[in-house]
C-alpha cells in the first residue's frame, strides 16, 4: 500500500482485515478497478492519437502514394517492430532530415488507419502489422525467421543505442540510471505496456531528466502528448525546451519513476514506498489527472476499505485519508470521508486520532453532523 509518510497508521490496516475479504468488497474492488482501467485507457489512446495527428516531434516521414504522413520511431518500433526494421531501419541510417520513407502497395487512406491503429489500439496490434507487410511493403519471400524480431533486437539501427547527452558536471556514470526501481504495474492497456517498453527499456531517447543525482531517459513527443506542464515545457517557450536534459526539483527519483510508469504506460497501482500524498500534488503541478485519478483509487481501496463498515483498525486511516484530501484538492474524496464519518461519528468521537486532526477540519465534520441531525427533525 502506497505511504503517504509521517507515521502512516493506514500502512498495515485495512488489506489484512476480514472485511477485504468479503465477496462484496471484492466485487467493489473489481467494479472500480475496472472503471479506472477504462477511464485511464481511453486516455492514453487519445493523447496518443492527437500526437500523431498534431504532429509533435516526429523523426520519420513516410510517402505513401505521394502524400506525406508523419510519425515517430520510437512508437513504430515498440508497436510494430517488424514493420519499423523492414522500412525505417534499412535505411535509418542513411536518412536526412525527415527524408521520406517510400511506401508502396498501399493507399493513402489505407496508411492512414494503420498509423492511427498504431497509436491507439488499445489491443495487440500484430494482426495490423501483418496485413501491412503482406502488401509488399517489404520483398517477397521474406522468411518468419527474418520477420520475428524482439524489441528491440536489431543491431544494424543505430536508432535503438542509448544516446550520449550533455549533462552537468556534478553528476557522474555512476549516477546513470534507467528506472532501476523498476514495478510491477499493471499497465492500463496493451498499448500502454507497448508504450511501456519504451522507457524500462530506452529505445531512440531525446530528453534526460536529472533528480536526486540520477538520471532517466525519456522521449520529449510522449511527455508532451500526456502531460500539459512539459507540452508547455518543451514548446519552445522554455529554456528547457532546447536543451537535452532536463532538472526537476521538489519530488525524488521515485516519485519520477511513479509519474513516468504512468506518463508511458497509464499503470493503474502506486509502490508501497512512494509517498501517496506527494504522488497527488505531482500529479496536480504536471497536469496529470489520470494520476490523480489512480491516486483516489489507492486511497480509496487501502486506506477507507471503499467505505465499509468500520472496525477499530481502519478509523485512523480513513482520518488521514480526509486530511490527504484536504490538502490536495480531493473535494469528492473528502466529501466521502466526512459523510462516512458522520455516519460512525460515535466511533470517531471517542478517537485520540480525531482530536489530533486539523481543527478546521474536526470544524466541518461537526458542521455536517450538526446539518444531518438538522435535516433529520
């Protein structure tokens, strides 16, 4: 269960109790999970989606029936690998500036949907891929040997090496890291663990980040696709916008790898040691709702146990979850927990815990109290 620091009493409470067990609070567990799936899915495949029809930072260019389509290496590579190293990886190395990639066999429009299948889908994408290639986009006889490459398995593409970058002084290559703090996440959709790969396992980066002296790769057109702050950030407007590295301050390297598991793969679970509190106020200043969202998720299932009755273990937790909500803007969160409060306001009243929380707060539980018991007569 994600932390959010300070003494947590909600860290060993609520997963071990008899309630988490009950078939009704598993299947409310699986309701919500799955809404958050889908709701996290679809947006990833929409961020995906306009970054390909707006066009930010691509680094090929295709020519299909003589109309120019753009896109990016990095996503053909981890979408479809068979189809990047027969077209882009032959002759990567000897392209210039976007100098198309020729495409025959195949129409315009045709291309089109496969491109936008490519970045969205949010399936297995292999069947797409094979109908592509079977319509000679690469010779004929092309053995299944040849046509079952890994990610990212090519040696002759010059593309999949770690790029050198600029970085500054203080930070030495023993300091290089690439997500050693690696989860198991589950990611929201196929393209998600597609997108996935991408960072685990850096293929054709353009950007670095340094935090806490550490250093993680990343790739400018997927930040930009899925977070407003570094679409700001990397639209020329900033300094950062030109350099090839980037400094963050005021979160540590595991919150970054929390933020950058999501930016890539929309993972729907945070890490026991991250903060679940930082995670929130990340999620809020990077323009991450989604984040949010798995945020209020965690809370909801680890520290209120989804609003079932109370046993004596839990009521601490869900007392600083209201303060967690407080402080971050949770304004349904924080609804639900005052009105699950005043519903088992005996049980609280009597509580250490409860007179040791904010007292504006302690002031708004005992305003609704007094509005329910009004509303009651």
């Amino acid at each position: 269960m994600a932390g959010c620091g300070g003494g947590s009493a909600a860290r060993s409470v609520l997963l071990g109790s008899a309630e988490v067990g009950s078939k009704g609070l598993q299947r409310k567990g699986q309701c919500e999970r799955r809404r958050l799936k889908a709701l996290v899915s679809e947006r990833l495949s929409q961020d995906l989606l306009r970054l390909l029809r707006e066009e930010f930072h691509t680094d090929v260019t295709f020519s299909v029936g003589g109309t120019l389509f753009k896109a990016h290496k990095a996503v053909l590579l981890t979408r479809v690998p068979d189809f990047y190293f027969h077209t882009i990886g032959q002759t990567s190395n000897s392209l210039t500036n976007h100098e198309p990639v020729a495409v025959e066999n195949v129409d315009a429009s045709e291309f089109r949907t496969f491109l936008q299948v490519v970045y969205s889908s949010n399936r297995n994408v292999k069947s797409y891929e094979e109908e592509i290639l079977r319509k000679k986009i690469v010779e004929i006889g092309i053995s299944q040997k040849q046509l079952d490459i890994n990610f990212p398995k090519s040696k002759n593409s010059s593309d999949c090496s770690l790029q050198k970058h600029e970085i500054p002084e203080d930070i030495s290559d023993r300091d290089y890291l690439i997500s050693n703090d690696n989860y198991d996440l589950e990611p929201a959709s196929e393209l998600g663990e597609d997108l996935l790969k991408l960072y685990v396992k850096p293929c054709c980066p353009d950007t670095d980040f340094f935090v806490d002296g550490k250093r993680f790769k990343a790739h400018r057109a997927i930040l930009r696709a899925r977070s407003s702050y570094f679409a700001a950030m990397l639209s020329g407007c900033w300094a950062e916008s030109s350099q090839e590295y980037v400094s963050l301050q005021g979160i540590s390297h595991v919150e970054l790898n929390v933020m950058m598991h999501f930016i890539y793969g929309g993972t729907l679970d945070i890490p026991d040691k991250a903060n679940i509190g930082q995670i929130l106020s990340m999620a809020d200043m990077y323009g991450l709702e989604g984040l949010k969202e798995v945020a209020v998720y965690i809370l909801r299932r680890d520290y209120c146990n989804f609003f079932q009755k109370p046993v004596s273990r839990t009521l601490v937790s869900i007392l600083e979850c209201l303060i967690i909500a407080h402080s971050f803007g949770g304004e349904s969160l924080f609804a639900d927990c005052m009105k699950w409060i005043v519903q088992h306001f005996a049980r609280f009243w009597s509580e250490r815990s409860f007179a040791n929380i904010p007292p504006e707060i302690q002031k708004s539980c005992l305003n609704m109290l007094i509005q329910s018991l009004v509303s009651i007569t």
